[in-house]
C-alpha cells in the first residue's frame, strides 16, 4: 500500500489541499495506483513533531509511505520514483530533450510559482475571508499576472500540454489551476493559459484534489 502524508481542509468556500501534495495526487490516479492518504494538521507543519521529522527530514508534506522502498519525500522526487516504479501510463517524455523541457517546466513551477507567488494568495484561503490580508493576496495575483502567466502563456502556445502529451511537467500546473479555480482567478488576459488550465481540470485525476471534492471522496483508491 502507498500512503501519501498530506495537509487538506474542508471549508464553505472549498476543500483545500497542500499544493505539492496534490502534485503527488495526480500522479497516483494518473497511474491508477492503489493508495490512502493520511491528512496531517496544517498546525504540525510549523510545530514539525518528531514523529513527522522521522518521516520527512524537513517536516514538509508531502511524503510517501512504501511497503518496498521506505519514505520517499518531496513532491517531484516521488513522481519520478512512481513513474519509474510503476511502468504503465508513462510521464515521462523519451527524447532526452523533451525530458529536460519536462524538468525544467515543472522546476519553474515548483521554484517560482507553488513556492513563491501562489502562498501569498493560497496561505491566506486557509483562514476564514475576514481574517485574511486582501493586500498580500493582491501581490501574489499580481506577481502571477507580470511574471509567470506571460511565461506559462507563451510555453504552451499551440499545444495541447506542455511537451506535446501529457507529462510531469504539467503536474505542478494542474495544483496550480486547483488554487486558481478556489480564488476565480481572472484569466481572460491570458487566453491558452486559461484553454490549458480548462484541458488540466477536465482530466479524471483533477476530481481527487478539485476544490469541489469532499474530503470524505478523496481519500485514495482501492
Ligand atoms: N519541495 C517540496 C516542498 C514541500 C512544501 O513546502 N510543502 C508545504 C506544504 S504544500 C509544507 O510542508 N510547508 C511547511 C514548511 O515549509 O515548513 C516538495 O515539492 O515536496
């Protein structure tokens, strides 16, 4: 059995799901592997208890309990271990520089969108709408209209994903899109953007970490 260790939340406005979390979600139904998830407060991942350090080295979510292979940890290190692990429905693209886009793509989210621009406007919807700094979010929108929509507009162009097929390196945007549907996140400047981010929704592996599933219908496969 796989165990993926993750943070998700119900509340009126939708349920909330660790953004690398989700990554690692994705993959698993993308590949129809058989797994739980076990939800951690969101309160352990600044306290960081010793039990969870003995898990992750740095207290973060996600990680991922094998019965193989011990704790995998990091988001994009475990989808390189599932893809590698499991042989079917592969994500990663042959050629070695298609590879290379795949990782580079997915980096650019990872490093300059889930980790810097989006907390601003994510951190803030685990809180209830008036305890939250409107300013802050404002400032991650904007982060995401100057610097990174131009960039992820540009690099899908005409395509359908962001190597040709579907790959890991359209994982990363897929939690991306889940924060965007949570927030209604005004895309209407950035035109492919939005087409992809609708062509990431529609596929079956979005329903697990769709604001619109409950907590209770998404708690891993059997
Ligand atoms: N590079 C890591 C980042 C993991 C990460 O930052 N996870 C967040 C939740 S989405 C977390 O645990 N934050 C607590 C912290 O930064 O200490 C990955 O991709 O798994």
């Amino acid at each position: 059995m796989l165990i993926l260790a993750t943070t998700e939340r119900e509340y009126p406005w939708g349920v909330l799901r660790s953004t690398n979390a989700s990554k690692v979600k994705v993959v698993l139904e993308e590949k129809g592997l058989t797994y739980q998830v076990d939800r951690l407060h969101p309160g352990d991942l600044w306290k960081k208890p010793a039990q969870i350090l003995a898990k992750h080295p740095l207290g973060k979510v996600p990680y991922l309990e094998t019965d193989d292979d011990g704790v995998i940890f990091d988001s994009t290190v475990i989808n390189e271990y599932l893809d590698d692990k499991y042989a079917n429905n592969p994500l990663k693209p042959q050629a070695a520089a298609v590879r290379a886009r795949m990782r580079m793509l997915e980096n650019y989210a990872d490093e300059a969108i889930i980790s810097v621009d989006l907390p601003k406007l994510w951190m803030p919807m685990w809180s209830s709408p008036e305890k939250r700094d409107v300013d802050v979010m404002e400032q991650g929108r904007e982060g995401m209209r100057k610097n990174r929509l131009p960039f992820i507009e540009a690099e899908i162009g005409q395509h359908e994903f962001l190597c040709g097929e579907f790959s890991l390196a359209d994982v990363p945007y897929m939690a991306i899109a889940m924060v965007f549907e949570v927030d209604d996140f005004d895309l209407s400047d950035f035109p492919r953007t939005s087409a992809y981010f609708d062509r990431l929704r529609a596929r079956d592996s979005y329903t697990a970490i769709s604001p619109k599933t409950s907590l209770e219908d998404s708690l891993g496969s059997s």
